[in-house]
C-alpha cells in the first residue's frame, strides 16, 4: 500500500465525515479506529482516515495518540498528513489542536502549517480569521453551548494562538481569491516574520481548491472536511490519484434490526430527535440515572427489546443546554460525559446483542464511546446520507457485517434519521 494521504482525526464522527468527503472526491479512503492492528486487512486504497478519540482528552496523550498514527501513515508512504479536527473548532484553551499542531508539523519538519476549519457544504466559512456558523460568528452559534468544548471566541487567531507555541498569523480572502500560489507566497512571507502557522480564510468552495493545492506543498495541514476536499482535488487534478467511485460492496445490505442512539445534544440532534418521534419508538433517558448505576441502561434495554423487532427505535440521553449544565453542576463536566457515554457504550453492545445489525449514533464523542465498546477496526464508506454522513461498513475480524452511520452533532437535517435508515438496509 502506498498512501497519497494520511489523515488523522480527533474524533469519529469527523472521521468518517472527512472519509466521506475524500471517497466523493474520488479517493479509495478507508476510516480505522485507531493506528490499525497488523492484521487488519485493508483495501488497496488512496488515503487513511486514523479515527482517535483525542479531541477532548489530555493535550499530551493527544500528542502522543497523533504522533503514534502519523509515524504510521508516513510509514505505508503519505507525504502528506491532515490533522483533521472539527469544523467548528472545538478545544479549550488547554488544547487539543495547538499542541497536536506544534508536534505533528516539529515532526514534519515544516515551518509554517495551513490552517482551516472551513467547509462551506456546511455552512462553515471563515472571513479575516473568524469562524462563522452559518450567518452568524462561532461564539454566537449553538456551539456556545456545546457540553464539552463550549466556543466563547470566533477569532480563531486568536483561539489558536492560545493553545500553540507558534505564532499565529492570517492569510486572509485577499489573496486566497489570487490562487495557491499567492497563498504559498504570502505563507512564505509569514514564516520570513516568524510566524508557525495560519489560519487562512475561505468562504467559497473554490477557495478550498486553491488552500488544498497550496497545503500539498508542505507535510502538514490542519483543518475539517474543506480542507480534505481541498486536497483530493490537488492529487486528482495533479495526477496523483486515479478518481475512483464507492469501495466494492460497502453499501451491500445486510438486514438485521435497527436501532438509533443520540448522546449528542446539539441543536440539530435536538431536532431530530423531535422529528423521529414522529416515525419511531423514542426513550429518553434520565441522564442522572445513567450517572447513578447500571438501571437506567437495564431499563432502556429491556424497553427496546420488547419493539425492535417491529421497527426501529431511538434511545436518547441528549438534553437542553440547561438541562446538561444542571447536571454538570452536580456531578462535573468531565465525568458526566464519560459516565453518560459509557452508558450509551453499554446500550449498544445490549443492542448488538439483541440482533441489531444496523445502528445510527449520535454524536463524536458518543460514537467513540460505542465503536471503541464494539471493537469494530475500521469502516469501508457507503452513500452519503447527508453532508459529512455516510453509511460505513464496519471491517475486520470480529466486527460482524455491520453498517453505521456516526453523526456529527451538528449535522444533517430534521429527518436524518429517517434518511439513515432508508439507506441502511
Ligand atoms: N443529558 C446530558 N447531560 C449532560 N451531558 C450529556 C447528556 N447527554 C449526553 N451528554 C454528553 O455530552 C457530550 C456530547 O458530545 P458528543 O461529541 O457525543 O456530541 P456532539 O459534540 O454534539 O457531536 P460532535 O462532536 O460530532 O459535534 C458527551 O460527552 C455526552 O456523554
Ligand atoms: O467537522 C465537523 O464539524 C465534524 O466532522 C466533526 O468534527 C464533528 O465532531
């Protein structure tokens, strides 16, 4: 195997969208949950998407965990590597993006990294270094919210700068308009003033073809799903890659029950939850039960058992940002998360054994949680079901034919889940 690109990602939801967005690009792309054992048999393919689960974890561990996967990614031949994170952004200012940054591109050997979250297909643009969320700046948009990794800055210099050693500069809209030559110059320029890495503007879907053209000229980029669209045209364009279609077989059906878990509680997730009420057996779960013991999840599993094999069903323990907050304030940010997530890993793997074979997950941290429990190496990707969403055909010894669908909060629209399971068969 030798890659084109390497790709690693700080959760699995942004994983499997940016695998998503490489394979309509046209790159054969397969997402593995982590650096992949030996003996996983994979594809002969173009890019790797490695999913970690670091977004959200200790800055060091992160570092290590990226570093472990890029040494792997450079090791079956990428040049080049995206450090593939959230398109809003998400990090405190203890990281996880700066300090993975600064090691992958020291490493890399390069002097100034690309930077950019943007990826308009979703509404994500960045103008003079600010991110926007649809019409309105980041720390105005429900991401203010988010029960992790709450965003109270658009700046992104400014963000950035808080988590890097490097200083950060802008290459703004200006001269990406000119071409991925006026950008690499005016790189140049910025690392001429000392400067480690930065964000650069793009608030159209061309501008993403030229930052890709320009950020395939050094070993390192950081960016969403944009970017990666970015850099699939470069090596299609280039030369570098034949375009190629769907891998063989990844949207075969495989029939079996389904069942759908939300631990998101995005605003988007909010509504379709609301929206699946319609179509679907829904529970929601006392999020304090689930901190409290194993009931809450005996109980949620004996109430899907008893209707999954008429239809199937949704299980939530997402809440209003008031009602997360509330619960944070009694048991702590971190672990309620983590106490909330293992639940949602333990309604899973009850599901799987109850016979479901097919299973949608809301939410990036959620997903790991429940893929990690499931030990599922690595996914072939399916039709896309919405913009950064595909079907994914988990591979690999012991992952059982599955198909899932790992839903960034903020993605898809009232009906997701709905049109997960019309392709999901
Ligand atoms: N009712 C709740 N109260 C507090 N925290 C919750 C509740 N339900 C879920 N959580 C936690 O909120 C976090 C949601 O993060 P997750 O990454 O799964 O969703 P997201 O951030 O919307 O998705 P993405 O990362 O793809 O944008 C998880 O840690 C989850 O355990
Ligand atoms: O880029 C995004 O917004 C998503 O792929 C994501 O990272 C969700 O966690």
């Amino acid at each position: 195997m030798t890659l084109k690109l390497g790709c690693i990602a700080d959760d699995y939801t942004g994983a499997s969208d940016l695998a998503n967005t490489l394979t309509r690009a046209g790159l054969r792309t397969v997402q593995t949950i982590g650096v992949p054992a030996a003996d996983l048999a994979l594809p002969e393919v173009d890019a790797v998407v490695v999913s970690l689960k670091s977004r959200s974890i200790e800055a060091s561990l992160a570092v290590a965990r990226s570093r472990e996967a890029d040494t792997w990614l450079r090791g079956r031949g990428a040049r080049h590597v995206l450090f593939k994170i959230c398109s809003t952004f998400d990090s405190t200012d203890d990281g996880n993006i700066g300090p993975v940054m600064d090691a992958l591109a020291g490493d890399a050997g390069d002097g100034i990294v690309l930077v950019t979250p943007a990826f308009p297909e979703t509404r994500r643009t960045v103008y003079q270094g600010n991110l926007f969320v649809g019409a309105v700046p980041l720390n105005e948009s429900p991401l203010k919210d988010h029960p992790l990794n709450p965003m109270h800055d658009a700046n992104l210099v400014r963000v950035l700068a808080r988590q890097s050693q490097r200083k950060i500069g802008l290459v703004d809209l200006a001269t990406v308009v000119h071409g991925p030559e006026a950008i690499g110059h005016r790189l140049a320029e910025l690392a001429g003033q000392g400067i480690g890495a930065a964000i650069v503007d793009a608030v159209f879907d061309a501008d993403l073809t030229a930052i890709g053209a320009a950020a395939l000229n050094n070993r390192v980029s950081v960016g969403a799903s944009g970017i990666g669209l970015g850099l699939a045209r470069a090596l299609v364009e280039g030369g570098h890659v034949q375009s190629h279609g769907l891998a063989h077989h990844a949207d075969a059906p495989v029939g079996g029950l389904a069942a759908c878990l939300a631990g998101s509680c995005s605003q988007a997730t909010l509504q379709q939850i609301a929206h699946a009420e319609t179509i679907m057996p829904v529970l929601h779960l006392d999020a304090a039960g689930l901190i409290a013991g194993p009931d809450e999840t005996r109980r949620a599993l004996a109430w899907a058992r008893e209707r999954i094999g008429k239809g199937p069903v949704l299980i939530a323990s997402s809440a209003t940002p008031d009602q997360v907050s509330a619960l944070q304030a009694r048991h702590g940010r971190d672990a309620a998360g983590h106490a909330i997530e293992q639940a949602m890993a333990d309604l899973a793997e009850g599901l799987i054994g109850a016979g479901v074979r097919r299973l949608i997950v809301a939410g990036g941290e959620t997903s790991g949680a429940v893929v990690d429990r499931l030990k599922i190496p690595g996914f072939l990707v399916g039709p896309e079901i919405a913009a950064g969403v595909p079907v994914l055909r988990a591979i690999g010894a012991g992952a059982g034919d599955m198909l899932l669908a790992l839903k960034s909060g903020n993605f898809g629209g009232p009906q997701f889940f709905a049109d997960a399971l019309g392709l999901m068969r």
